[in-house]
C-alpha cells in the first residue's frame, strides 16, 4: 500500500492516459517486490484484441514513467535477490450456443468438468515446447530462481499460485484458466497464440491434465521445463504440435532468429568475466 500512495500521481495519470486511449486498465496492486506493479486488463471477447492492450498498456506505462522522470521495464528479471515479473493470460470460453465450455461439476475428482481438463491437458503437453516463446531472450531465464513463483513443471490446480496452470477461484459463470508460464518480457501475440493452441489440442484430442494439485498444499516440484535458452529452443525445435499452428515457415524463422540473439548475447563480454576472472588468473 505505501509503494501505491507514494506513486498516485503516476498512477492517476496511467489511468487517464489508458482511458483516452481505449486501453480497459483495471485494478493495481502492490506485488512482491519494491517498485513492482500488478495491472490487471478487463476481459474481452477478441484474443487479438487483448494482445493489442498489452502492447499498449507497456508503452502507456513507458510514456507515462518518462513524464514523472522514472523509467518502467518489463524486464522478467530485472534485480536477482526479488521476485521477477510474468504475463499471465486469463482464459475463458463458449460453445457457439453461448453457453459457456468451462463449468464445475461436482461429479469430477478435480471439481471441474473435463473441457477444463482438456483444455489445461493441452497446455500442460505443449508448455516445454511453448517456453522458447513464453520466455524469449536470455534475460528471461533469470525469472525461474527457488522460492519466487515462477513455474518450473506443467502443473496445474485450483487457487495456487505455486503452479504453472492455476484454476482461480470464481463463481461458476466465471471459471477460468490462467496460464502462468510466460514473463512479462514475452510477446503477447505469440503467447496467446500458443496458449489457444495448447487449449484447442486438448480439447480437439480430450488430453487428460496430470495430477490436480490441491489449494494450499505445499509443493517442491522436480524442473521439467527448460528453464535455460538453449534447452528452450532445443524443445521447440522437437516439438510436434505448436510449429503445426505457427506454421513451418514462422518456425523456422523465429528458431534462425532467437539462436542468432543468443550467439550474439553469449559472445559479450560482460562485467562479471573482469569480477571474477581478470585478477583471479
């Protein structure tokens, strides 16, 4: 709350810049970290529109900053000892009817009907595949440390945050599915391109979710994703399924492009060779 009251001005004006420019900005908080913000993006029926108000909502943020004399980042892990920043993507669907695809049911072990357990399943298969692009350049990497909520195995459960794939508590015209994986640094249209993806492969081939993880308990899951960039882009480049929906031509190129950046950032030298190495050898 102090972080929020010292910087209203900031965040009064983000409001009615965001308002003037269509940008559906809803509540802020105060996250983990000193200097690190929560803004959360009204719902909308178009997935590209969405997108569209994530890339707007970082350059009225930027702007915004500027005109305080601050700067904004989105930056996944910006400082190592606090907690990075992710994009999460809220997702929810309906039949053509209207009627809604994401229901409890109270007649499933998870609470949930199978087409949430579909379309978590398909999320969970295609997550390593998915992690060059929800997490796309070196910096991003950094995010995936013990103890600050960065998802590091395909899980999945009701209300906790310690997940990769989170059911959050709503009233059961809201049930919804949050996707956790991606950092704040991603690109939204290319996240939300892979996370409908996941969705409709579950539900287009009924994938089972594993093991629902119950609210509350405590967890110390093994790192099955690929939590470095090398190994990230070496899972998308086997994957099966997302380079289908992307398309081969994307693919190819997106793989020729992050692996150029990586040959680039690894050739750097950087301040720490002279820390730790000038004097020492």
């Amino acid at each position: 709350m102090e972080d929020l009251r010292e910087l209203d001005p900031f965040f009064n004006q983000l409001k009615e810049t965001c308002k003037a420019q269509n940008i559906p900005m809803g509540t802020t908080i105060s996250e983990f970290s000193r200097g690190q913000f929560e803004t959360n993006l009204h719902h909308v029926d178009d997935p590209l529109l969405a997108a569209d108000h994530a890339i707007l909502l970082r350059r009225a943020v930027r702007e915004t900053a500027k005109s305080f004399d601050m700067g904004a980042t989105f930056m996944a892990k910006p400082f190592m000892e606090t907690a990075g920043s992710g994009m999460h993507i809220h997702i929810s669907l309906k039949k053509e009817t209207g009627d809604l695809m994401f229901e409890l049911d109270s007649n499933q072990d998870s609470g949930f009907n199978q087409n949430v357990e579909h379309a978590v399943g398909g999320p969970a298969q295609t997550m390593e595949e998915g992690m060059a692009i929800f997490c796309p350049n070196a910096n991003s990497y950094r995010r995936f440390q013990p103890g600050f909520f960065a998802p590091i195995t395909p899980n999945w459960g009701p209300n906790h945050r310690n997940l990769s794939i989170r059911i959050p508590l709503s009233d059961p015209q809201n049930v919804r599915i949050e996707h956790r994986a991606a950092g704040a640094d991603a690109n939204p249209y290319l996240v939300m391109a892979c996370v409908l993806a996941g969705i409709h492969q579950g539900l287009a081939n009924k994938v089972n979710p594993p093991k629902m993880i119950p609210e509350g308990e405590v967890i110390d899951p093994e790192i099955t994703l690929p939590i470095k960039w090398d190994k990230s882009l070496d899972a998308f480049e086997s994957g099966s399924i997302l380079k289908q929906y992307l398309g081969g031509d994307y693919s190819d190129l997106f793989l020729r492009s992050r692996r150029c950046e990586m040959g680039r950032f690894n050739a750097q030298i950087s301040n720490k060779d002279f820390e730790w190495y000038l004097r020492s050898i």
